[in-house]
C-alpha cells in the first residue's frame, strides 16, 4: 500500500466515522512495511488535509458544482489539492497523476478523468483560491468558532490563534525525577518551567524515554500541575486522570511522599494510567474507577484536588484539527459545573483546587468557575504562578499558543475558607 492510499483510508475513517486523528493515526502503521520516510509523508499528508479540509472543499465546488460526493473521491482530491496548493516538494505531475491512480486503487475508477481534469485546471488557474476567501475559507474553521474566539478575545488574538493552529506544535516532555540517570544533551530544559524540556526528533527512539527518563506531556499541561502546588505529605484527588501525565507530575512536585487518589470514568483508561505509573516508578499513586460527577463517600477528603475536566478540546486543535469541525456539545458545560462542584465537597478547610480545560471557549471555562463562586460561597478564588507574569495573576488564566508556543488552556484555582 502507498503513502497516498494510505492516506486516504485514514481520511475515509476520520471524516466518515469521526475518528479522532490521534487514535486513527496511532494505528496506522501497525503491521506495515511502509518507511519511515512514506509514513512521515503520510502522516504530513493526513494532518495538513484535515487542517485545510473547509478551505480544500471551497477549491472543489469552484470545480465541480453538485452537491454530493463519494467521500473516498472528495478524499483523494484533497489530498491531490493539499499536494499542489501547500506541498512544495511535491512535483505537480506527481500530484496529478498518482491521484488518478489511486480512484483505480480505491474503487471508484469511474471518476479518473474526472479527478484529473480537476485537479489540472486547478493547476492552470495558477492554484489561486477560488473567490470569494470568506473568513472560513482563510482559516479553514467553521464561522461559528471564529465568530465566538472573536467575542471572547478580540480580532488580533483570534487572527493570530487560527494562524497558529496551522503550525507544527512542539514536542515538550517532563523531566522522571523517579529515574536516577543522565539527562542526554540534546534535551534541552525550558526557560519558562524547571524540569520541562522540549525535543525536536524523534524522541520515541531515545534510550531516555524508553527507560522512563522523560514522559510527554505538554507545557500547558505541566503548568496546570504546578498551578496547584502540591506539597510533600498532602492527599492529592486527581479526579479526570486519565492518561496520567498530571497525576504523575504532581508526585515530582511532591517528592514521592503524600497519596495521590487518580479516578477516571473508564475502566480501560484507568488500565492507562497503571501502566503509566508502573513504567515511570511512581510511588505514592492509587489509581481507582469512579464518576467524578456523583459523590462517592469512600473518596476521602483532600488537602489539594486537581479537575481537569472533560472539554471541547478547542486548545490542541494544532494536534487534533478534526475538533474545530465538531459541533460544541451544549450539555458539556453543567458536566464540568458537577465535576467541579462535586470535587469542592472533598476539599479541606483551607484546601487548594484547581479547574482547568484545554479549550477556549468561555462557556466551559469562565462562565462555570463565575458559576461555581456564586453558588458556593465558602470558595473564593486565588492568584497563581504570578512570576511567570501574562496570563498569570489573576484567579483564572487562559493559556494561548502565543505565550508559551503550549497548547491552549484554562486554568481557574480556589480556596477553601
């Protein structure tokens, strides 16, 4: 099998089945024989589609002017658009002619000529977007999203948020202090965060990680554990744990000495962060399956509890572009209020808990923290990692690409009284 036809399979599943990119392509290459060099074109190929996906259609209607399209045909011409309009490497004969072979590979050979005369008058157009280039178009994100970014943050932040997600995201990893072994020089540690390093390569490869020396986990993300500040001997509740990553810094942050309490919903998830903790040699973990929406008296109270909620997922959509296309859920947002109004009834008097998303849309993150403040009177909300100045200071703080190159996020933390 090709990279291109490979390719397009994905895409089928991703857009037919709304598979999420990262589980579609985790897959991908299992029991292959493709390269290294045809899966990181394939992989180049599958995302930069899925990036571009509104604009690559607005192209095609300038071409073909019904409606309906067999999706396996609509896939193969995004891929040969992406491949002329954004892929300078890629020759345009190759473009062209290895896409009219794939409608013979995939089945729907009938539609060849009609795929290449597509795609060379594209060509001859001087692979100029069709007008009009609406907002949607530009960004390729549907109205609605742009038009909330735009309420929420302003024209120059939301410009500059979707001109980000077009960019490759950094790989940042954390620092086992549980593995006693020499940090390799080519990871570099962050200036902004001790013990936060970004790796450009291919990081899966290095003794480092396969020993447990670092575990992924994105900036944004470590901030969030931080933001809380476990101390030594503190009983930490992790209540949406799942895979692990901030259960697992929070007990870096605490030295191994205290109890984490990590809960998720799914028993397979749970399975995560297990192995996880296993492979990393975390010490003082105990990982259970729980609904963190419905009180549970066997969960005991805590001195610092940490929900990170489920979201719309608006912040990582540089790691995972399908989002901006999902329609936002309007139930999410009273099942982040439960989740964080039932972990309040676990805290202790003068315990610390943090709130945080990895979206940006202000339904999920500060309507349900003012919410919560108005309807929970003994809470008041606190100031955090105010020496990392913007956007810290306040008792919430929106994380964007551009103050960290980290993924978006919210993060909110209150106070017992």
């Amino acid at each position: 099998m090709t990279a291109r036809e490979l390719t397009v399979r994905l895409l089928n599943k991703t857009f037919g089945a709304n598979g999420f990119s990262n589980i579609v392509i985790g897959s991908a290459f299992v029991g292959t024989d493709i390269s290294d060099a045809d899966k990181n074109f394939c992989t180049a190929l599958y995302y930069g589609v899925i990036e571009r996906k509104i604009t690559l259609d607005h192209i095609i209607s300038g071409y073909y002017k019904k409606e309906k399209m067999d999706l396996t045909v609509r896939n193969i011409l995004r891929c040969g658009m992406f491949q002329l309009k954004y892929m300078d490497s890629i020759p345009e004969s190759a473009a062209i002619n290895e896409s009219v072979k794939l409608t013979r590979k995939l089945g729907v050979s009938s539609t060849s000529g009609l795929v290449n005369a597509i795609l060379r008058q594209f060509t001859r157009d001087s692979l100029k977007i069709p007008e009009p280039v609406t907002e949607p178009v530009k960004y390729s994100a549907p109205q609605s999203l742009i038009d909330m970014l735009k309420q929420a943050y302003g024209e120059e932040e939301t410009v500059g948020f979707l001109d980000n997600s077009f960019q490759k995201p950094p790989v940042f990893l954390r620092l086992n202090t549980f593995v006693n072994a020499e940090i390799p020089e080519s990871f570099k540690e962050s200036p902004i965060l001790p013990q936060c390093y970004e790796f450009s390569g291919n990081f899966l490869a290095t003794d480092a990680y396969k020993n447990g020396l670092f575990y992924v986990q994105n900036l944004s993300s470590q901030l969030c554990a931080v933001a809380l500040d476990p101390k030594p001997g503190d009983t930490v509740l992790d209540l949406c744990a799942a895979p692990g990553g901030k259960s697992f810094t929070l007990s870096q942050l605490m030295g191994g000495k205290g109890i984490i309490h990590a809960f998720d919903l799914h028993e397979n998830r749970v399975k995560l962060i297990k192995n996880g903790a296993k492979h990393l040699n975390i010490p003082n973990i105990t990982v259970k399956c729980g609904n963190s929406a419905e009180y549970n008296e066997n969960i005991p109270f805590a001195d610092k509890i940490l929900c990170d909620v489920p979201c719309s997922g608006l912040g990582v959509i540089r790691r995972k572009p399908e989002i901006k296309y999902r329609e936002y859920a309007q139930e999410l947002p009273e099942l982040q209020y439960k989740i964080l109004s039932n972990a309040a009834k676990y805290l202790n008097s003068g315990g610390e808990l943090v709130y945080s998303t990895c979206t940006l849309n202000p339904c999920e993150n500060e309507k349900v923290t003012e919410r919560f403040l108005l309807e929970h009177t003994d809470f008041k909300g606190i100031g955090f990692l105010k020496d990392l100045g913007e956007p810290f200071g306040n008792y919430t703080a929106t994380v964007l690409p551009r103050h960290f190159n980290s993924d978006g996020f919210f993060i909110a933390k209150f106070t017992k009284i």
